[in-house]
C-alpha cells in the first residue's frame, strides 16, 4: 500500500514537470499567448508580408501593445491584409504608421507602430494604409548584386592597361 502511494506522488510530479516543460516551450515559440486583456481590431494593408505569422508581436516603444490576429491576400487590392488585435489600454492616432521590422539581423518578424499626432484615435474596425512592407534580404542581396554587375561593366579599363591586352604589332 505504501509503495502505491509513492508511486502516485511521482507519477503526479512527472505530469506537472511535463506540463510545466509544455508551457514554457509554447511561451518560448510564441505559440501561446495568455492574455486577459480587452481587446480591439484593426487592420493594415501591406504590399509585402514577408515572414510575419500570425500571433507575432505588435510593440511600440518596444512595448507589446497587441498580436496579429491574421494574415489573408486581399484579392481587391492585391495587398496582404492584416489583422491587428490592439489591447484596450493603448490608444494610438489614426494617422499611425506601421512597419514590418525583424528582431536582430535573422530573428522573428513583429509589427512596429509609430504614434502620428492626430487628435482622434483608432478604434476597431478602422483600416491602416500608411504602411511600410516588410525587407525580403534575398530582395536586397540581388539588388547589390545587380548594382555590383552594373558598376563593373560602367566602369572604364584601369590606367596602364589599354595596351597590355593587345599584342605586339610586328614593325
């Protein structure tokens, strides 16, 4: 009898300790978000998303302020339309701008908010348009590729070196 009753003590240790390890994977992975706060959606429109996800983070100040609610191709504009749900006790102007930023040089993706100045506020249902797309680096690398290939072709022959390519004319 003893040693049944150890062994449900441990066998009910192991599950908490697994649950825990659970727990703070999803909170890790960004997978699990547990908040209790009010919320109010608004949505932006992007030209390129990138690798932003759903439930990425949406900071000001480098404050959370919200997650992404959704991602979804808008087939009217042909934009990536994003859902943003905004917590209740941040008010932002509607004249807000928005961008796509990465953490560190290869890390996640979150939505950035820069504060405008209107005196009205954004509130649920309103539609964001000044917006900045996300950096695609293969963009980017190919540009300075193209740019590289470009410059060198433009470029005139070193000096001193207009007849070492040619031979000897014999006289």
């Amino acid at each position: 009898m003893q040693r049944s009753k150890v062994d449900i003590w441990v066998g009910l240790f192991v599950l908490l300790g697994a649950a825990a390890i659970l727990f703070l994977a999803l909170q890790a992975a960004n997978l699990l978000s547990l908040n209790f706060q009010p919320t109010y959606r608004v949505e932006a429109l992007f030209d390129n998303s990138g690798g932003l996800k759903p439930k990425a983070a949406v900071r000001s100040a480098g404050v959370v302020v919200g997650r992404v609610e959704s991602i979804a191709f808008d087939d009217v504009s042909f934009q990536a339309r994003v859902t943003l749900a905004l917590e209740a006790q941040y008010a932002f102007p509607k004249d807000s701008s928005l961008k796509i930023l990465t953490s560190g040089l290869l890390g996640e993706q979150y939505v950035g908010i820069e504060p405008g100045y209107e005196d009205t506020n954004l509130v649920a249902g309103d539609v964001i348009t000044s917006t900045q797309s996300a950096i695609v680096l293969e963009n980017l690398i190919g540009q300075f590729l193209f740019n590289q290939a470009a410059s060198a072709s433009d470029a005139p022959a070193p000096a001193g070196t207009e007849g070492a390519a040619q031979p000897a004319q014999p006289q």
